[in-house]
C-alpha cells in the first residue's frame, strides 16, 4: 500500500501550518523538537496547541525561546529569506504566519547568520541524510529566489537571528515531519497566493511577494480575492520542491485529515488542510501535471545536441526530442520539446538558455496519463530478459521488453536484434499471457 499526503491550498500555504499540520497527521512534536536541537543552539520550547478557525479545530505552531532578549527582538524586517511576521498584526513581511510569542522591541542590535553558514551547521549537525537533502533543498529553492529579487548572491543572503532560528524550526522541523511521515508523494491543489499589497522592509510590495512569485513558476495558482498573503516564501518553496503532482480532488482512501492554522484572523479559515491517503497501487493516480519547455534552434550542431540530449536525460528529464522544422529565411531548424517534473522546470529552462543556442524558452503545463510501471525479468535464452509491466487500475495491461536486455541477450546468443525481439515476444506472451 502506497501513503500520498494530499495538501489543499486553497487557503493558502506557510511553513508552520505545514510543520502543524503534519503533526496531526501522527508526527510527534517532541521529535521533531529533538531533531531541531541538534542545529539550533539556543534554548527553546515548541509544541502545539488547538485552535479554532470558524468552526474547524486546527493545530497552531508555538515556539518560545528561554531567552527573553530573544523573545524581544523584532524578527519581521531585517533579513531577505525569513518568511513570518512573529507578528505585531501589522506592516511587517508575510503577514500569514505565526506570532511566535515575540513581543518586539525596536533599536536592538541584530546579529546575522548567512545562508552559507546555515548550510553548513546543517551538513555537519547529526540530523539524518533524507532531513539534511530535503531542508538543504528547501533553503536553496528560498535563497535563489531572494538573490534573483534582491541581486545579491547566495551565499550573501542575510538571516536575522531570530529569523534564522524561525526558519530553521519551519523548514527543518517541516522536513523532519514529512520525513517521519513516510509518504511517497506529495499531491497538492493549485495555489492560493491572495492579491493586493503588503508592507515589506523594502517598501510596499504586491501580493504574491516577488520572492514568493519568483518560487511559484511552473506551479499552478487558483484564484482566492482576498486583499492579504495567503502563501510564504517557505510555503511556496514546499510545493516547488516536494509536490510531485497537482490535481483539485483526492483519490484513494483517507486515512487521516489534519488542519494547520495560521495566526492571522479573516473571514475564512486561515488553514492548511493535510490528507494522509492510502491506495492500493500507484495507478489509482494515472493523470499529473508535467511541464513542457520548447524553443527552436537554426544554429546548433548535430554532436551538441545529441549530447545535450543524452546530458538532460541524465539529469532527470523525464524525455526530450527535436522535430526538424522551416524557420524565417527558409533556415532548416529543429523545434525542442523537453518535458519535465513541475518542480524541475526552472533547472532545465536555465539549462536551455546557458547549453543550447536559443535566446528564448517556452513553458507550459501539461496534463499526462500514465500507465504505473513496474519491472521484471523472465528467463530467455540461458539469459534473463528485462520487461516493462503497465497497469492501469491496477489491471496488468502492457508487457513489452526493454531494448537494452534485447541487445545484451542477442550478442550473447549471436543472433540479430530482430530475431530476439521476436523471441522476447513470444516469451511474454507465454509468461503473461498477454
């Protein structure tokens, strides 16, 4: 049985409604507390306490540190990836997110912790190798965007100290759960992000932030009129990084629904709704959303494309090919079609402008069916052939051999590839009965 975690973001999408969220679904607080005390020195209490969001009990995200000056810094304003308010209700950066029991006070000093020196704390803290890949992720999808706005680089980019501590607990402690979690896959809805404008440290900014809006390319949006953040840096970078496939309804059979609050008050439930969904076979979900990349190229050699070609498949495209076609000036040309995970298109569309020759790249998402995949291998010919099975719902309906077993077990047997093909079949059809 396969466990997907279903999020539905019509209310937006934060990093502590994500972390409280996934704690009702079974993750014990106390251990993602233990976790985050290996990369954070100072001392701090965090639990999670119910709330009522019009009607529905959720659960809200508390942290509070031994440290009264700590409590007392203002934490909105004063670094680029920090994604809360910790709030006074007003005027400070994302105001969606948690208060954090920080009473601000103004004109105190404020020490820095860097992007780079945050990696590093990480790479070398005793937190588990899945939990470091997935916060490392998450931090440089949040950085990357903000060095884009803000044209700084990386490793420049500024946490103030409480914020530093903040998003560590919001982007490890989340990381931490969804690892605890066990889920295969993440599907969300299409986000909300709210509209208007906000009152950032760099002015007034719209909605979504442009850091925010930066995050969310190639991941679909829905409409929610609200004048007010729905969706953070951190939550965004979420769904960027770890939804593996976006669709408006669940499927498969619930097996637990949790609710993260937010802290800000409006006329809906400020929360995020987590459904752990269990289903039977991967085939329950034959439709997703991919990204299609495409530009024509009239000045690339056939060697550097051929490598190209081989260099992206490599790196994770799920395929890519080139359709010859006439361009102006009756140039012959090739038309790029490369189709990849949602969550990869900038990485592939930044590999197009920087290794191809074309100036341009299109985007667009598409809607796929597939068939679930599963390998196998059967005897044939003193030799083992490897096969693809494809069911759809779970009925086996498509068997065929892969090329490369093929082409070992006919040098193997010296025949040519034909006439193994020819055998393969006949062997799967026998085995399957298909």
């Amino acid at each position: 049985m396969a466990k997907s975690l279903f999020l539905d973001c019509g209310y937006g999408i934060s990093g502590d409604m994500f972390l409280s969220a996934l704690c009702g679904l079974g993750v014990d607080i106390d251990d993602v507390h233990d976790a985050l005390r290996q990369v954070i020195p100072e001392e701090f209490d965090l639990s999670i306490e119910q709330v009522n969001q019009h009607g529905i009990t959720a659960n809200h995200l508390k942290l509070h540190f031994h440290d009264e000056a700590l409590n007392n810094i203002d934490s909105g304003v004063h670094y680029h990836t920090h994604s809360h308010t910790h709030e006074h209700e007003h005027e400070h950066e994302h105001e969606h997110e948690h208060e954090h029991e920080h009473e601000h006070a103004q004109g105190h000093t404020h020490s820095h912790a860097h992007y780079a020196a945050i990696k590093a704390n990480i790479e070398k803290s005793g937190l588990s190798d899945t939990v470091k890949k997935l916060s490392l992720q998450l931090f440089e999808t949040i950085a990357q965007a903000e060095s884009k706005i803000h044209g700084i680089p990386v490793s420049d980019i500024a946490f103030h100290e409480v914020g530093a501590v903040d998003s560590l607990v919001d982007i490890i402690g989340g990381c931490v759960a969804l690892d605890k979690l066990g889920v295969t896959e993440i599907i969300a809805t299409p986000v909300a992000t709210g509209a208007g404008k906000v009152k950032v440290a760099h002015g007034l900014y719209p909605v979504p932030a442009p850091a925010t809006l930066e995050i969310l390319q190639g991941v679909p949006l829905q409409d929610f009129d609200i004048a007010s953040e729905l969706t953070t840096p951190t939550g965004a970078a979420i769904i960027k990084t770890f939804a593996t496939s976006f669709a408006n309804n669940l499927q498969g059979t619930v097996l637990k629904t949790s609710y993260g609050a937010g802290t800000k008050q409006f006329d809906h439930p400020n929360v995020l709704r987590a459904v752990l969904v269990e289903s039977a076979t991967q085939v329950d979900k034959t439709v997703n959303q991919i990204c299609e990349l495409n530009c024509e190229l009239d000045d690339i050699t056939g060697e550097s494309l051929g490598d190209f070609i081989q260099s992206v498949m490599d790196d994770g495209a799920l395929d890519m090919y080139y359709t010859p076609v006439v361009m102006k000036k009756n140039r012959p040309a090739y038309q790029i079609t490369l189709l990849c995970k949602v969550q990869d298109a900038d990485h592939f569309k930044k590999r197009l402008l920087l290794e191809t020759t074309t100036f341009g790249v299109r985007a667009t998402l598409k809607e796929r069916a597939i068939l679930t995949r599963e390998y196998t291998e059967i005897p044939l010919n003193k030799g083992m052939l490897k096969v693809k099975k494809g069911y759809y719902e779970g009925e086996l309906v498509k068997v065929t051999p892969e090329y490369e077993s093929i082409h070992e077990l006919a040098k193997a047997n010296e025949v040519s590839y034909n006439q193994m093909y020819n055998r393969a079949l006949g062997a799967i059809q026998i085995a399957f009965d298909i």
